[in-house]
C-alpha cells in the first residue's frame, strides 16, 4: 500500500520535518495498525532534510506500508 500526501510548512521560518504516524482503520472504525515514519522513511532522496521544510511550499511525500493491510478503508495522518 503506498500512501501519497502533500504536506506544507505554513510558518514563516523553516522548521525540521516531522515524524509521520499513519493509522488505518476498517469500516467499523476499528483500528487495523499503525506505523511511524521518519523524514528518511517518507523523502526521496533529492530533498535536502537537514535543510528544514521549506517555507509555504507543497513537499510530496510517499508512505510505503508493508503487512496485511486487507480491510483498511481510512487513514489518519498525526505529525509528530
């Protein structure tokens, strides 16, 4: 399953890349698992991470979940 987001830095200053809970749920709403991701789980490599996010500027980010994800209808993206 690959998951594929945008996410922006609305602040005026940069700000390091965040963690990436991903949670999936069934149709009930009950949790089917969850992963966290970290900025060199989720950027490709031609953005520079030390760097910070850039300021209001759409950055694409894909979430790769391997395991059973059968029955997963929802998603909740927490930043962390």
């Amino acid at each position: 399953l690959l998951v594929n987001a945008t996410m922006s830095n609305e602040l005026s200053i940069h700000q390091p890349y965040p963690r990436v809970q991903l949670t999936l749920f069934d149709t009930a709403g009950s949790l089917l698992g969850h992963r966290e991701f970290t900025p060199d789980d989720y950027l490709d490599d031609s953005i520079a991470i030390d760097e910070g996010m850039p300021i209001k500027t759409p950055v694409h980010f894909v979430l790769e979940v391997s395991g059973p994800t059968a029955g997963a209808v929802s998603f909740e993206f927490r930043f962390l």
